[in-house]
C-alpha cells in the first residue's frame, strides 16, 4: 500500500481547500442560469431525458443522439438533487466538484514531475495554476462542465503517459487507464474541445519517437494507440452506436447552421484578430476582452500597467526553467512542454498571422478540421498545461535559490508569488465574472418560486402529452428569452425545465416548422379566427402568457404580453391554471391529446407556405398534406390515395422589387492593364467555349460578363486610368454586349425558357444599364475634350444594354405593376381548379375582377371567404406551365384634395399629403405628378414619422420640373411606428433668394404593395374514413396504437418532426405530412400500428456494451494489480 | 555594478564593430525581403506567409555568428522585457512583430536543443 508523505497531504488539502472558492460565487438564494450555461432547474428529469435518442424539450421533437454522451455531466447533477437538495445546493456541489478537479488531477500529474526532477515545492504552484487561470474563468462565466472534464483528464493521460515511457506501467494498462478517464471526463464528445489534448497527444508521440525511433518504440506506441482506440470504442459505445448513425448527417447541417464554410470562416477571423503571439504570450488573447465592451473585468486586465507587466512576467517565468535548468534529463522534460506551449500557439491564434494562412487551409481542406472554429478557446488547454508545469518549475526555483540565503524569506516569495496567482484571477474571487454586462445582465439570478410551481404542474402525468405554445414570442431576430427577474439566454427557459413539447420559436426547428410557427403568431396577433385551425393543425393545444417576460430590451424587442389580452379573451380559450406572472389557457373543446392520429386520405400540395391553406374555407383537417417539392417523385401509392389538391402559386415580382445586386461580387479583381489580363481572357473564352451549347447558360455567361467588364470600366475611371485603356475596355465591353443581345434574341425566341432564370438574368441587365447611367452621370470633371470617346462610346453601350434589358422584360413573366398580379404555375393534372385569391390589400368591392389564363381574360364578382379570401369561382385549367394574371381594383388610399398648389415661404413651408396607416414592413408606392408653377426656391418630399422642426426634414427628392409635368414616383416600407406622413416641404438656405415658388401636385396615388396569394384547389374524390385509434400506448420514443376498422389506405400521422428514423413495423409507405411531421400510408389492412425511433434500440445496445466493457476493463485492472502485488 | 555595465558595453560595441559586416549582412538582407514582400504580385506571398520574414533572421545569425544555443533563450527573455512598456502603451504594431520574433527565437533554441541532444544520444549509444 503506497503511504504519502506528511507533506502531500498538507498539499492534498490545501488544493481541497482552494477547490472550496466557488462557495464565495452565491449569495442569497440566487442561483447560476441563463447564457450558455445549459444549467437546468430539474436535474433529473433533464438526466432522465438525455438517455433518450429523442426529446419533445425542443420544437416538435427532435434528435438528441448527440447529447447522450453527456451522461456523466448530468448524472452527476441528478445525483446529487437525489439526496432531495435545492437547486442552489446542487450547483454549490457541482461547481465545488468541478472547481476542484482539474487541481487534483495536475497533483497526480505535478506529484509524477516533482521526482522526476528531483525538486519539491512544487505540487501547489503548477495546480494552482492549472485550476485558476483567466481561460478557466471564461470557461465559468458558463461553467462549461463539458470543457472542464476534458480539461482535468488531460494531466491525468499525461502522467499515465510519462510513466508508461519510463515503462512504470504496462501498454495494456496504460490504455485501460486512459479510456476509462475517457470514459468518466468525455467531454460530452465534443470533437472541438478534444483540441489541446490533441496537441499534447500529438507532441508526446512525436517527442517520444524522436528520443527512440527503434522498431520496438514504434511497435509499443502502435499497440498503446491501438488499445486506447479499442478499450474507448468499446467504453463509448453507449454513445458512439447511435452517434454514428447520426454522424453523417449533423456534420453537414451543423456547417450549414454556422452559415456554411463562409460563415464559418468569417467568424474564425473574428475570432482571430487580437490572437497574436505577443497576447497570447502573455495570456491575454481572449477573444472575449477585446470584443465584449461591456466585460466585466477585460478592461482592467488590458489597461492597468500594473497587470500588464504581471501579464508580461507570464513568458519570461515559462522561459525560465529552459535557462536554470542544467541536468539533460530534466530538461527534456522541460523541453517538451515548452515544444507543447510553442505548437499549441500556432493553433490558438488561428487565422492570425504569421502562421494564419497554415490554419485557414487546414480549415478549408483537411477534412473535418472546420470544427475548430473558436480556435482559442479549443486550443488553449495545452498551453495552460505547459504553463502551469513551466511557471510552477520557476517558482519552486525562486523558492529555493531565495532559501539558500535565507529561509524565512524563501517561504515568504513563494506564498506571496501564489497569491499573485490568486489575485492576478480575483474575479474568482468574488464571482464577478457571471455579470457578464456590467450593472445590466448577469448569470446569477433569483427564480421566482411560480416557475417552480409551474414546473412540478406541468410536470403532472395528465399535463405531459399538452402541446404548448409560450406568449409573447420572442425577438423575431436574435430569439433571445429573457425575463424581468434576470434570466438571459438563447436557450429558452421552459427547456430547462421540464421535458414538456413546450414551443418556443428558437433555432432548434426546421425552416417549415419555424414558418408554421410564425404564421400562427402572426394569425393571433392579427385576430383571424382561423388561427384556431393552424394551431389544431400544429398540435397544439395549450397556451402560456408569460407577464414578465423582458420583451421590451432594447436589442431583442417583442411584443408586449399586455397586447395579447384580446386573444387571450377568445371563446375558444379557457385559463385553466396561473401561476404568478404565468397564466396557462387550452383551447376548448379539447381535442385529442395523442401524438398518433388517422386521417382519411391525403391531400397534395404544391407551393411555399403551407399553414396559409389552413384558412381556406375548403381546407379539410382530416387530410394528410402531402408536399409537393418537386424533384422527388411521388410514389404512384400516395398518388392514388390523393383526393384533393392544393397548388399555390408565387406571385412574381408582386413587390415590385428587383432583387438586389451586389456589384462587388461583379467587379474584376484584374481589368484590361494588368499584366496577368491575358489569362483572364483566356480563361474567358474557356468558360464560354464550355457553355457555348447550353443556351441559357451562355446567356447567363454573357449576362454576367458584360456586368463584371462595365464594373472593371468603373474601377478604371476610379483609379484615373489614362481615356485610351478606358475607350479599350468599353470597346471590349461593345464586343460582349454584341454577343450578349444576339444570346438573347437566340434564347427567346427559339426556346421555353424558365422564367425564374429569366428573371435573374433581366436583373443582371437591368443592374448594367443602372451603371453606366451612373457612369454618364457622375463622368469625372477633369474628363475634357479627350475623354469625348470615352462619353460616346457609354452611350453606345447603354442603348445596346438598353435594347437587351428590354426585350428580356419583355418576355419575363412578371407583375409589371402593381395591379396586374401575375403568377406563374405547372399544374399536374387538368381538372376543375377552384381559384381562391387573398389580396392582402383593399380592394374596390363594387368592381370585378379580372383574371387571365394564357391571355383568357374572365371577368368575375368574387365571393367573400373567410380570413380575407375571395372566391373566384371555378375554371377548367390544364396541365403543365400556365401564366395567371389578377387585375386588382385596388382602392386608393389617398384621401385629400385630387390637386393642390403648394407656396413656398420665406421661413419655409410644409405641405402634408396624407398618412400611412400600415403594419410593420408593408410596402408602399406613392405617385403624382407634379410641376414647378414659378420661381426657383427647391420643394422635395419624404415620409416622416413626426416632424418638430424644419431642420429635422430630409427630402428624398428635390421636385424641380418647370417646363413640363413629371411624375414621383416613391415607395415606402412601413417602419415600427404606427403611422407615417408623406410631406412636401421647402426649407430655408443660405442662399434663399425672397422669391415665392408654387408647385402643383396632382394625379396623387397611394396603393400598398401587396403580395398577394392565389390558390387553385380541386377535388378529385370524396375522401372516406375507415378506421379510428381505440387506444394508444407511448414511451419516450415509440407508440402503438391498435386500429378499428378498414385501416388499408388510411393515413396515420405522427406530429412529431419529421425524422427518417421514425419507423413503422408495419408494411406503409413513409412520407413528411403536414410539412413537418411523420405520415404512413398504411398498404393493407392493421389491427395495430407500431412506430419507433431506431436510434433508440441502439442506445440500449450501446449502454449493454459500454457497461459490459467496463466491468471487463475494471476487472482486468484489478487482476493486474492483485498480480503485480 | 557600474563596472560590470561598463564592461557590458565595451563587450557589446566591440562584438559590433568585429562583426560589423556580418550585422550589416543580416539588416541589408532582411531589408532587402521587406522590400521584395512589397512588389505588386510578391505582396501576396508577403501577407500569406508573413513568418518568412521572422525565420530569415533566427536562420542568418545560426549561420553567420554560430552563437551557443543560449544565446537565443537571452535574446527571448530580453525582447519580453522589451516589450513591457510596448504593452502599457498600447503600441500594438511593435508589440506583435516582438512577440512573433520571441516565438521564433524559443523555436530557435528548441531546434538547437534537440540537435544536440539527438548528438549526445547517439554518442551514448
């Protein structure tokens, strides 16, 4: 039996003893929650729901292999809320843990080091260090236990490590020892943050091969690879099995999530800026000090002079051990770390230079690599380690030298330098580091008890199967949940409370989902009853108003929960419990609470937003929705079974936007004059050589080409290029238009083009035209009579672009205006089409309607529907592509005198034509026509919210026409104010002459730009029910449910989110029904109907197989250590 | 004390003008890379691969002066000491080229230190 020395334990203690310092973070009865942090307020129940594959916390359900790794991290937690303690105890005792381990862990490894460098002292520095430093201190501000138990494995593989190479412990035990550390302090198999030990691993095999590079040191390396690889995989197939079934998928959509690689890149240079050696040097590279303004303690840490030159201490003490230290042996060790500490600050930089270029293409080509995307926050790990073994040697160094002369003080350096230690990190100390927004957000927060009554109800048997939606919702943007009384996050509260199905509009739902979601809001805020048929569509039935919800932050403002009192007032609604500031409703009559339901056929639908056709009065919520996305080919068994079909079209161009160009994705990085523009040419002709035989792409070569010559044109303007080179590159640019328009007539006149692609390429003409009338207009002033050419051949240019950008508009179908409506549709079958039409606008009720198919114009009185749609009645359309045109009789919103004359005055003179009352985001167009009657004094007209003075006022254009009438034409979005005023004002200048100017305004418009929607709907058959559910059972992950009746052809829908691993045991056909959720086709007739989520059989196998490896690894261990007794 | 920094100088002022060519060597070619990273087409190359410019130097004076590997750990713990009053006062620029020298300078010393114990070892054996 080992026995430790007196002089251990007192170390032993005194790291127990520090490890005691996050007791000093809680006061009161706050608690720590919100931000990242992931801390829950029911440990168990949360633990209880992460050994599930999949969870009803977020959404409509969702995968969550990924969190079963986190077993321990949570289990730990549920353990300890077993002994029946308060949420404050739990994290007293979690953090404590936390806090204290990573010291432990370094006493094992420092213990190991302290003989083999034959020195003393030296065990509580280096722990010391490891567990208080300023990357740990990030790590807390959200006390990521998934970064801690990563980071007190590693001096604990480490040292099994170094005493394998001194072959103190065999190669089978060594792996045994490092897996099942693995095991227990996995990280939540997060890749990411396996980072640092990555590297250190990585320099160990590299640094040990380079002491021996014998055949027998590789072969002892190979088989402790291999058995660490084994032992883990074996230990972690509780996780691993269905991690890996998981894989594929998430690793793609994880990158799409973080923007796809741009985004990802973008944000790794962000990250990146202030990562240069000399901060990290110093430690000071925390990305976090330089972007948070608001940090707590950054600003102290990056001005005080005094810190600062602590920080600067930091290297010279890691450097220190390399110079002092003499014995070969020793300094190897020395070395190594030090080895560790440069490599790792190659990574931790990142995209920073010197070696930025290195890590970007690491990024970028090796694959998987693109994880790293915080690289300091990964990386640093390692340098820490080395660090803490470096500075620790130091200060036992300084103990000892300073003692050889006199002892007293030698002890009296070395306690005063680990205070230091303690100070230099004193927001420790006190906490202070979880007010991460100074005197405004913090991570310490009291929980008013009526979220923990709301929790142990909604907890409640009877209340688990309640689908819930929370009010307000929040910020469209950021989704930010905050509440009055402190909690802050992006992670909504209710997640962390119970397993519930409780929907908040956040980042965990498909787009679809999302859509749904806000449409509903959107129907609730606007008072359309037909918000009771989306919400039964989406399963919901239960809603919760939450009264101190902060939904009036500044950076994150949503609606007020006040201003759903009038909702909350509906017939269909009943409070059945409050809770403080949090009142639950349930739509009454209830409806069935089971997540599997029948339908009796299914309905096909073609088009963007689907929850629109929920308000139609011809809607059928017995029908399964089937969409049609287009590429996938419909299974000719769903086809039969369709009864009804619902197409709805888009509306082209309603808004009468073009979509925005952005001209630096055009402009030539090389022109005409740069010596490389050879090869850019001939790469040119490459590329249009490729796609001289597909037309539409050469047309769309063309488009592009020509934009990016006349914007290389506008960059040689700006850097003053000599007329001749500027004649040249307009010339060149003549040549492509030549080319461009000959592509055009060939492509419109001779084929069936798309109109989609059509409609880009106009916008790329009409974004060319658009530059070279800015090029005429804003022609330099030093241009003289040689750069004459150089006007006239821009004007050759424009009216050739002019000609192409015409005939394409001509033969692109869309809204010219904003009466005439048009869409675009491919039917799939001819029938008899219902045409159901939303304007979203006020139209003139004592007019008709026009509607045109292919140029067959039917006049129609439409009848009123419910939720604002009219009937246009019934017409026989055929198949394939058709052009649909609505000319709306729209009603002018305008109000005041048709004509007024407008005088200016001396002081200045406003005219107010008339005010917009829209919702927010609405678009407007407001035309008149307009002429300068006399004088010379300028008017000019804006959209004003409230205007206290003259000086306030902005004109967005001067209106100056004398000779003739012009026409101004303007549109308008709606801002967050409710009301806005157009106005034509004068304003006193400088230069105002006392001359008096009338302008007439006539002809005045003001129309909302609306989109609006078209549906074509038609029955194919009656549809029948043939079967019911008698009875349903459910566990986390699976439902049986039996049948009745004649189940062939029926539809059984599981309204959790879809998922490919939602799977029937009987014979059906799989499909996405209602957008979001799990739809069968049953084929023949059932008495039961059994669906599970796959993944879920294979965490039971995995935990069988993780529990089995290791008793087996526990038992080898044992048997191993009875045997070297 | 004011003998020993006496002695210090005299030291360092001699060494300079012995081997004035050699310094003059190291700045004229350092130089010299500046200027070539800044040509139109070479800047590329320049921004890209930025530690060029920081090998050149830990790599002339191994080759030119042929100083003990310590040489390099003094030079390191100088430049840190350097860099202090950069640091306060936020001189950012210079802060960071010092800071990319002391990492090449330690790579230097590591380099050196590996060689020679790789020298030894095989001696041993």
């Amino acid at each position: 039996m080992k026995t430790f020395s007196k002089q251990k334990i007192i170390e032993f203690l005194v790291i127990l003893a520090i490890g005691l310092i996050p007791l000093l973070w809680f006061q009161g009865d706050k608690i720590v929650l919100g931000h990242d942090a992931g801390l829950t307020l029911s440990p168990i129940t949360h633990f209880q729901d992460r050994l599930h594959a999949w969870t009803y916390r977020f959404g409509y359900g969702g995968d969550q292999t990924y969190a079963i790794s986190g077993f321990f991290i949570h289990g730990l937690e549920a353990l300890i809320s077993a002994l029946n303690v308060n949420v404050q105890t739990v994290q007293k005792i979690t953090f404590i843990f936390w806090f204290v381990l990573p010291g432990l862990t370094m006493f094992y490894l420092a213990t190991y080091l302290e003989k083999k460098l034959r020195i003393s002292h030296f065990v509580i520095p280096v722990s010391v260090l490891y567990m208080i430093n300023h990357f740990l201190l990030q790590g807390w501000f959200v006390a990521e236990r998934t970064k801690f138990s990563l980071y007190a494995a590693l001096p604990l593989i480490l040292g099994f490590l170094f005493k394998w190479q001194d072959r103190s412990i065999s190669t089978v035990k060594t792996g045994l020892l490092i897996s099942i550390t693995l095991f227990f302090l996995n990280g939540m198999a997060s890749l990411p943050l396996f980072g640092g030990m990555i590297i250190v691993l990585v320099v160990f095999a590299v640094f040990h091969l380079f002491e021996d590079s014998s055949f027998n040191a590789i072969k002892r390396l190979g088989k402790l690879i291999i058995t660490t690889t084994l032992v883990s995989l074996f230990l972690n197939a509780y996780w691993l099995v269905p991690y890996a079934s998981h894989l594929t998928s998430s690793f793609s959509n994880s990158v799409e999530f973080f923007g796809g690689l741009g985004g990802v890149l973008e944000w790794l240079n962000y990250l990146s800026q202030n990562s240069s050696f000399a901060n990290i040097f110093t430690l000071q590279g925390i990305p976090e000090w330089y972007q948070n303004p608001d940090h707590p303690y950054a600003g102290v840490f990056l001005n005080n002079p005094i810190l600062i030159t602590v920080a600067s201490v930091i290297p010279i003490l890691a450097v220190l051990p390399l110079i002092v230290e003499k014995d070969p042996k020793s300094k190897k060790i020395i070395v190594f770390f030090m080895i560790v500490a440069l490599v790792s600050m190659i990574f931790i930089a990142g995209s920073h230079p010197p070696f930025g270029l290195l890590y970007t293409l690491l990024f970028k080509y090796f694959p998987g690599f693109i994880v790293f995307r915080s690289p300091f926050y990964k990386f640093s790990p390692a340098l820490i380690i080395s660090y803490a073994v470096l500075i620790g040697y130091s200060f036992q160094y300084i103990r000892l030298v300073i003692s050889q002369k006199n002892s007293q003080l030698g002890k009296g350096i070395y306690l005063s330098l680990i205070t230091i230690v303690l100070l230099y990190s004193y927001p420790f100390l006190s906490g202070s580091f979880f007010d991460y927004i100074k005197n405004t957000r913090s991570m310490r927060v009291s929980v008013p008890q009526y979220i923990y009554d709301f929790e142990k109800w909604v907890g409640q048997k009877e209340n688990t199967k309640n689908r819930i939606l929370v009010f307000p919702p929040p910020n469209i943007d950021n989704k930010v949940d905050a509440y009055k009384w402190g909690y802050w996050s992006l992670a909504p509260l209710t997640t962390l409370l119970a397993n519930n199905q409780i929907i908040n509009e956040s980042g965990y739902m498909s787009q679809n989902e999302l859509t749904m979601t806000r449409k509903l809001y959107q129907l609730i805020d606007e008072n359309d009853p037909s918000w009771i048929k989306l919400a039964q569509f989406l399963g919901i039935d239960t809603f919760l108003i939450r009264y101190d919800f902060a939904w009036d932050i500044k950076s994150s403002p949503t609606k007020n929960p006040k201003d759903y009192d009038q909702f909350l007032r509906s017939a269909n609604l009943q409070k059945v419990k409050e809770f403080g500031e949090w009142h639950v409703y349930k739509i009454v009559p209830e409806s069935s609470e089971s997540d599997v339901s029948v339908f009796n056929s299914i309905a096909l639908f073609k088009g963007e937003d689907i929850s629109s056709i929920t308000s139609l009065s011809v809607f059928d919520p017995q029908q399964a929705l089937y969409i049609d996305d287009g590429p996938t080919k419909i299974s000719y068994k769903i086809k039969d079974a369709i009864s009804s079909i619902y197409i709805k079209p888009d509306c082209v161009m309603c808004d009468q936007q073009w979509t925005y160009t952005n001209y630096d994705n055009y402009t030539p990085l090389l022109r005409r004059g740069s010596v490389l523009y050879p090869i850019i040419k001939f790469q040119e002709a490459q590329s249009e050589k490729k796609v001289s035989r597909n037309p539409e792409a050469l047309l769309k070569f063309y488009a592009e080409k020509s934009l990016s010559e006349i914007l290389g044109f506008r960059k040689a303007v700006d850097e003053n290029e000599p007329p001749q080179l500027l004649e040249g590159i307009l010339g060149d640019h003549f040549n492509q238009l030549n080319k461009y328009k000959s592509a055009t007539q060939n492509y419109i006149r001779n084929y069936q083009f798309d109109n989609e692609n059509l409609l880009d390429i106009a916008r790329l003409a009409r974004a060319q035209r658009l530059v070279i009338l800015e090029e005429i207009a804003s022609a330099p002033k030093t241009w003289n009579s040689n750069t004459e050419p150089v006007i006239a051949a821009l004007q050759k240019n424009f009216f050739e672009v002019n000609s192409i950008q015409s005939e394409l508009e001509q033969a692109v179908w869309r809204s010219p205006d904003n009466f005439q409506k048009r869409f675009f549709v491919n039917l799939p079958s001819t029938a008899d089409y219902t045409l159901l039409y939303r304007p979203n606008v006020n139209l003139d009720q004592n007019l008709p309607i026009n509607i045109s198919i292919d140029g067959v114009i039917n006049t129609i009185n439409p009848q009123r529907a419910p939720s604002g749609w009219l009937n246009l009645g019934n017409l026989k359309i055929n198949e394939g592509n058709r052009k649909i045109e609505v000319v709306q009789p729209l009603v002018n919103e305008y109000r005041g005198d048709t004509q007024v004359k407008i005088q200016s005055t001396y002081q200045g003179n406003c005219y107010e034509l008339g005010k917009i009352q829209g919702k927010k985001d609405d678009k407007y167009r407001l035309t008149f026509q307009y002429l300068r009657l006399n004088g010379r004094k300028d008017f000019s007209a804006d959209f004003v919210n409230a205007m206290n003075s003259l000086n306030q006022f902005r004109g967005i254009e001067t209106l100056n026409r004398e000779s003739f009438e012009d026409q101004f034409i303007h549109d308008f979005i709606v801002t967050d104010k409710k009301e806005d005023t157009f106005i034509i004002c004068n304003r006193p200048g400088a230069e105002d002459t006392l001359m008096q100017s009338t302008i007439l305004v006539k002809d005045i418009v003001i129309a909302k730009l609306n989109v609006p929607e078209l549906v074509l709907y038609s029955q194919k058959r009656p549809p029948s029910q043939t079967v019911r559910i008698s009875d349903t059972k459910s566990s986390q992950a699976g439902y049986s449910v039996s049948l009745d009746g004649e189940s062939n052809n029926q539809v059984l829908v599981l309204d959790q989110s879809f998922n490919e691993n939602w799977k029937a045991t009987t014979d059906a056909i799989k499909f996405k029904a209602n957008g979001y959720a799990n739809g069968w086709l049953l084929t023949e007739n059932e008495k039961t109907f059994t669906v599970e989520y796959s993944t879920e059989s294979l965490v039971r196998i995995g935990f069988v197989i993780s529990g089995l490896s290791l008793l087996i690894s526990l038992g080898y261990m044992l048997k191993s250590k009875k045997y070297e007794n | 004390m004011k003998t020993k920094i006496k002695k210090s100088i005299s030291n360092i002022i001699v060494f300079a003008q012995v081997n004035i060519r050699k310094i003059a060597i190291i700045i004229v070619l350092e130089v010299l890379l500046l200027l070539l990273f800044r040509l139109p087409y070479l800047n590329v190359v320049g921004e890209l691969f930025s530690f060029l410019l920081y090998i050149f130097i830990p790599i002339l004076i191994v080759y030119l002066f042929k100083p003990k590997k310590e040489f390099f750990l003094y030079g390191a713990v100088a430049l840190f000491i350097i860099n202090i009053p950069f640091s306060i006062l936020h001189m950012n620029f210079l802060k960071e080229i010092i800071g990319n020298l002391n990492y090449f300078l330690l790579w230097t010393y590591i380099i050196l230190f590996l060689i020679e114990f790789k020298r030894e070892n095989k001696k041993l054996h």
